[in-house]
C-alpha cells in the first residue's frame, strides 16, 4: 500500500530527498505520526541508497512504499477460489522506493 503524500509525496520526492529525510529523521517522525514504526526509515533509506548504487540519479523522481506482512491463519488457497481466510497483518513487511523511468525496463533490487 503506498504511504500518504505527508511520507512521499508522489512528483514530489527524490531518491536523495528521501535518503535525507531518513537520515534528519523526518521520516520516522512521519511514519510515528501516522501510527507505524519510526525505525522503518532506515529501510527506506537503505532501498533508496540501493537505487543510487545502481546508478539512478539522486534527483530522480522517487515514490515510497509499505507493503505490510500478512499471516494466514484459516483458509490458505481457498479466498481466490470463492472460499472463505483469515488474515492477519504483521509488523513485518517490505519497503520499497520506486523510481521513475523513461523506457518501459522494470528493474527490482533486494
């Protein structure tokens, strides 16, 4: 699920943008202020600072990500065959930072 436009704003953030605000600590206070975890920052940071690592230019165009973890407690394989589950989200999960591009390439980095 993508964070609101107070974390990163989409059109509006950079790969560098989002790295420095990890680092200052604006980030985790955004992520505290909407009831998640400040110490995921750092998880931005480090997907960020992946991308320019791979070359991407630091004033890139960057939007971010939470994708939280889910338990599956009853029901696995059959919600998608019209089925009843049960889910759980769990504190874990994935952060991801995506970066525009001009051609039509999907790159992923874990």
């Amino acid at each position: 699920s993508p964070l609101p436009a107070s974390v990163s704003a989409p059109g509006s953030t950079s790969v560098a943008a989002l790295i420095a605000d990890a680092d200052g600590g604006a980030l985790g206070e955004r992520l505290a202020a909407m009831g998640l975890d400040a110490s995921r920052s750092s998880s931005f940071a480090a997907a960020a600072a992946r991308l320019l690592a791979a070359g991407v230019a630091p004033e890139t165009r960057a939007t971010a990500f939470w994708v939280p973890g889910r338990i599956e407690v009853l029901g696995k394989h059959t919600d998608y065959a019209g089925g009843r589950s049960l889910l759980c989200a769990v504190n874990r999960g994935f952060s991801v930072v995506a970066a525009d591009r001009d051609d039509a390439v999907l790159r992923v980095f874990a």
